[in-house]
C-alpha cells in the first residue's frame, strides 16, 4: 500500500504510525478532484473512530516527566485554541446543515459527530493529561479559556456571528458562502491545519505524547473530508453564481485584517518552529486551497496574504 | 454610579475613547488596535435585552464623541444586545474576548463582516467600559 493509502485505512492503532506528512498530502490529494457528498459520507463510514479507545497514560508521563514547562505552556497555548474551536464548530455547524442538498445535509451529520468526539477528545487531553480542573465539559473549557489566543478569537467569535446572520435565513447563498469561507478555508483549511503541523511534528519528532498524536493525527484525517466538502461546496457555489466569488473576497479581506493581532507570545520556537516557519507554513495551507480549487483572488487580497503575520507565535 | 443611567454613559464614553490599560500585553497588539481606531466612525449601541435600553456610543474619526442611554438604537450602525447576566459577568470580570466568542452579546443588526474588521478594539473597548465601577 502506498502512504496515503495507508492513511485512508488505517484503524486507530495504525494512526499511530503515521507520518503527519502524509496525512496532510492525503487532505490536498483530493482537492483538484473534490469527491461529491456522498463520497465524503461513505468515507466517514469507514473512517470513524472511537475516541474512548484513546490511551493517555504515556502522556500523562510525558507531560510531566519529559516535557520542560516552556514546552508545556506552548503546547498549551496553541492546542487550547482547538480545545475550544472544536466545541464552538460542533455547536455552530447545525445551522449551515439546514441548507444545501440533501446529500449535503446527510454528510454535515457526519461532520457534526466529528466535531462533537473531537471536542471529547481535547476535553480528555486537558482533563487527564494537562491536569485542568473541573467535572464537566464546560468547567473544563471554562479552565482552558485563558490560553486561548486572538488567533482564535477573532476567527471563531467571527463564525458564531455569521452563524447567526445565516439562522435568518440557512437558505441565503451569500451568507452560506461567507460563512463557509470562514468555517472551511481559514478555520478548517489554514488554522487547523497549521496547529496539527506544529503540534503532531513536535510530537513524532520527540517521541511525546502517542495518544495526543493518535487522536489529533485521526482528527486531521477527519479535516480531509471537512475541508475537502467546503473546498466542493465554495467551488460548486461559484460556478453556479460567479457573483458569490465577491462574498468568499469579502470574507478573506475581514479575516486578513484581524490577523496579527496577538495580544501575547508564544514560544513556539520550544516546539521547533520559528515565527517565519508558521508565517510561510499559514500562507502555504491557503494558497494550496486557493490554487487548487480554482478561487482567483484580486492584488489586494494577494498583498494582504503576503502580509500574514505568524500570529500563532504571537505576532 | 448606576449601570446605565445617563452619569454611566458618559463614564462608559470617557473610558472607552481613553482605552484600557495597555500593561500585560504586547505593543503590537495596541498598534493594531490604534490601526483600526484611526478614523474610526460609526455608531455603536449596546443593549439590555431584558429592559431593552441601550448605550449609543458614537464614534468620529477616531474619537468617542457622545453617549446616550436610549430605548431605540434604529440609528445605529451596529446593535448589539446581551442578557442582564451577560452584563454582571463583564462587570465582575469576565473576559469580553469569550463574551464575543461564545456570541452573548449579539448582533442584531449592522454588517457582521464590517463589525469585525475592527473586533480587537471592540473588545478592548467593552473591556474598559465594563471596569466601570458600578452601585
């Protein structure tokens, strides 16, 4: 079999073993052909796993054995973004399943389960292995929510709002499209897959944390079908109305404003990146959406990309 | 001092136009927000859901101009509105990043994608307000 293969089939304890390399290709592999729904839907079939399997004793060793504290708060600092992120797509993404296709609605349930163990997940990470307090769900974000960044502010408040806008009326094409450009492009296409490069090649390059890497490496697996789904949806949305082109523009030049914003720093370099590494890292992650699925942007859009800050290591 | 009364608003305009305290985060976090101030003009309303009075807050390049307390924001470019208990979290310091981020306070009308370009000083902005001591 080759790698991506490999990826596509592996069961949770064949996730272990994977490269998050390849994992990454098998996200964009598709990107130039873009599977339909249905495709996603079955693939989802195949691919779910089951988060209470997951395995943090090693971790919990690593973490506080192994792992120095600057290393920790890093670690801390980027994933809590996720922790979050995660449970604030679970609870905004019912609304955007309201419209589109019924072939649409049917894969979107499988995207709002992902979403839902992916928030069990981190709530297991931050329970059992960071140690955050608290008996349930909520207590346990609510410990979590002061290392979360403006990186991730911005972005998912940005969301919650168009997810309002978009309850008005799910059916409106414009607002499924801005919100989708926020949801599926930056948070799903560019952040999300910027903070699994960081935090599963500081892991696999250290040896650290096997359960974090099996669970975030099979969540990144999981973003193959959600970005792949939202790269479809925005493609298939322009080429029924080029006019929507405008409101994907609209979308990128609000998130582009709001990114450099960093209201502290994080060392990222303790996990092996340098600020120029996750500044080139973010614009290769949208670049490769962008080039692939066909999205043609205007100078200024193109200027504000060449501008992004590595905010993620704190501006 | 009373939570929305007239003696409020216009504490909540002095303290929004001077800023936060800037100690504990980084200059080009203040730089953006400076950035997005400069010129800055549009009209703010911040309500109670439950009285259904709001704080107009009227900004002109750059600068908190007026406040009033008024129970209709129709003028307004963005109207925001959260529930009582919304209200007493920031005032007992709850963060207003979350606040936004967790959308208790909505936007019930004005251009969610315009609303954002400046959202850093927004928060910044109901951070200072919310310091305001209050009976």
């Amino acid at each position: 079999m080759t790698e991506l293969t490999d990826v596509a089939e592996s069961d949770l304890r064949g996730i272990r073993d994977l490269d998050i390399d390849d994992v990454l290709a098998y996200v964009h592999r598709d990107l130039k052909r873009l599977p339909d729904y249905t495709e996603l839907y079955k693939r989802y079939l195949r691919q779910r796993w089951d988060v209470y399997e997951l395995d943090f004793s090693q971790d919990v060793a690593d973490w506080r054995e192994r792992m120095t504290q600057e290393e920790r708060d890093a670690f801390v600092g980027i994933s809590a973004g996720f922790h979050h992120g995660e449970r604030q797509v679970e609870v905004e993404l019912p609304v955007f399943m309201l419209g589109g296709s019924e072939e649409s609605k049917i894969y979107m349930s499988s995207q709002i389960e992902d979403e839902a163990r992916h928030t069990v997940f981190f709530d297991r990470f931050y329970r059992e292995v960071v140690g955050m307090p608290g008996d349930s769900v909520q207590e346990v974000l609510d410990a979590s929510f002061e290392h979360v960044s403006e990186t991730f502010v911005g972005p998912f408040g940005l969301l919650a709002y168009q997810a309002d806008e978009l309850r008005k009326d799910p059916e409106d094409p414009a607002a499924r499209v801005r919100y989708g450009t926020t949801y599926f492009l930056w948070i799903e296409g560019v952040l999300a897959l910027s903070v699994m490069k960081i935090t599963l090649t500081y892991c696999r390059e250290r040896g650290f944390l096997p359960g974090y890497y099996t669970g975030f490496t099979a969540t990144c697996r999981d973003e193959a079908r959600h970005v792949q789904f939202g790269m479809r949806f925005l493609r298939d949305s322009v080429q029924e109305d080029p006019r929507l082109l405008l409101q994907i523009h609209e979308t990128l030049r609000t998130i582009l404003a709001i990114n450099g914003a960093a209201s502290r720093r994080l060392a990222l370099e303790s996990l092996g990146w340098t600020p120029e590494e996750v500044r080139r890292l973010m614009i290769r992650q949208l670049h490769m959406k962008l080039t692939d699925v066909g999205i043609a942007i205007p100078p200024d859009i193109r200027e504000m990309v060449s501008r992004i800050e590595p905010e993620l290591a704190g501006g | 001092m009373r939570f929305f009364t007239p003696e409020w608003a216009e504490a909540a305009r002095a303290a929004v136009d001077a800023g936060p305290e800037r100690a504990g985060k980084l200059p080009t976090y203040w730089n953006w927000i400076d950035r997005a101030r400069t010129g800055y003009t549009a009209t703010w309303a911040l309500g109670v859901r439950e009285t259904g009075e709001y704080l107009v807050l009227r900004w002109k390049d750059g600068k908190c101009a007026e406040a009033e307390i008024t129970s209709d924001p129709s003028a307004a470019d963005y109207v925001l509105a959260a529930g009582a208990d919304t209200w007493r979290e920031l005032r007992e310091g709850a963060d207003p990043g979350r606040v936004v981020m967790y959308r208790q306070l909505r936007l019930e009308r004005g251009d969610v994608l315009a609303f954002f370009r400046v959202i850093y000083f927004f928060v910044e902005s109901l951070a200072a307000l919310s310091r305001l001591r209050t009976d």
